[in-house]
C-alpha cells in the first residue's frame, strides 16, 4: 500500500474524516504523519489520538517558503510518503516542493473551481449572491487553486443561509468527498489528461 501525509493548519475536520475512512479502509493507504505548521492546530491532536505521528515545523525558523518547505519534504522522505493532501493547509506551497509530487498533491476547497478561489471561497459565494456553490477536489500546481479538477459536488444556498449554516453544509460534503477521492486515488484509479482527470 502507498504511505500518504496529510498536511493542516488548523481544527482537522477534513484530517479526521481521513481518519475514519483509513481506519474503516475505504481508503487503502497509510496514513503515516500528519504535518503542520501551526504548534497548536487540533489537528496535530486529533493525529496523536490516532497514533499518527505528528510533526509541527515553525515557519519562523526559515527565511523563506522554499527553505521551509525543503523541511517538510525532509519529514516526507523521512516518513517514505508517496503522495501528500493538503487539509486546511494555509500555505502555498513552492514549486520546489511540487516539482517533488507531480499530480500526487490533493487539495480541496469549498467552492466549484474556478469559481471564488482564495481562502474565502466560502464567504465570496455567499456575498456575491449564487445559488449554488459546492466542494471541488483538486490536484495542486504552481498557481492557486488552479490544478486539475478531480471531482465536484454541488450545494445549494437558500435565502436563509448565513455563513454558518453555509459553511457547515459545504464542511458536511467535504468530508464524504474527500476520502472518497483519496480512496480512488490510493487505488490508482485516477488518470490525468490534459486538463481532465478520468476515474476508471
């Protein structure tokens, strides 16, 4: 089986539904280190819960994003990983560190790419008035929430929602999605082409 790290910043929400679906293996894959750049991200705690190993790397101590992100690889190797989700990671990673992992670094994010990218994907769409937002899974490039499409799901927004109530949809779809493209992903289903991605 691939050996996968998972990259947060913050509460893990996405990180334990990842948990879960390793531990039930709807996906097949392991989970060996959960990395994070943030000393007190729950997410690092709900990793030591499940005896995962858990690495806090201080941005601090790098004077710029490639020689931080050249530790955290440092971390990867030393863990075997073969590829890498980000889960509310709030760091853009340096092409360095994606030239390492062509089309094996997942993300997702709460809007239908390329659709309201950023870190506000959920507030943008709410603000701006659509109807209808959604979760996109994505392979990661060297632009922002540009990557290939990997899967989309859709969620309504009615006239009584607030940012709350959005977000907690949107959060509720991400973590059924999420591991279930990992799954396919772990399983080599995915293939890439051009700007499609293919589930055989």
């Amino acid at each position: 089986m691939q050996n996968f790290a998972v990259l947060a910043s913050g509460r893990g929400g996405n990180l334990q539904a990842i948990i879960n679906a390793v531990k039930s293996k709807k996906i097949k894959a392991n989970l060996k280190v959960v990395v994070s750049d943030k000393a007190d991200a729950f997410a690092l705690k709900r990793a030591k819960k499940a005896r995962i190993a858990s690495i806090y790397v201080a941005p601090k101590d790098y004077t710029d994003r490639q020689s931080f992100d050249c530790k955290v690889l440092e971390c990867l190797r030393e863990y075997k990983i073969d590829f890498v989700v980000l889960a509310g990671y709030m760091r853009l990673l340096s092409a360095h560190f994606i030239r390492q992992y062509p089309n094996k670094i997942i993300n997702i994010h709460p809007a239908l790419l390329p659709s309201f990218k950023g870190i506000n994907g959920i507030r943008d769409a709410l603000e701006y008035g659509v109807k209808i937002t959604g979760v996109s899974v994505h392979f990661v490039n060297e632009e922002m929430d540009a990557g290939t499409i990997i899967a989309q799901e859709t969620v309504k927004i009615t006239s009584k929602d607030t940012l709350k109530s959005l977000a907690q949809k949107i959060h509720k779809v991400e973590h059924k999605l999420y591991p279930e493209v990992i799954g396919w992903f772990a399983q080599k289903r995915l293939k890439v082409i051009g700007r499609k991605t293919v589930l055989r």
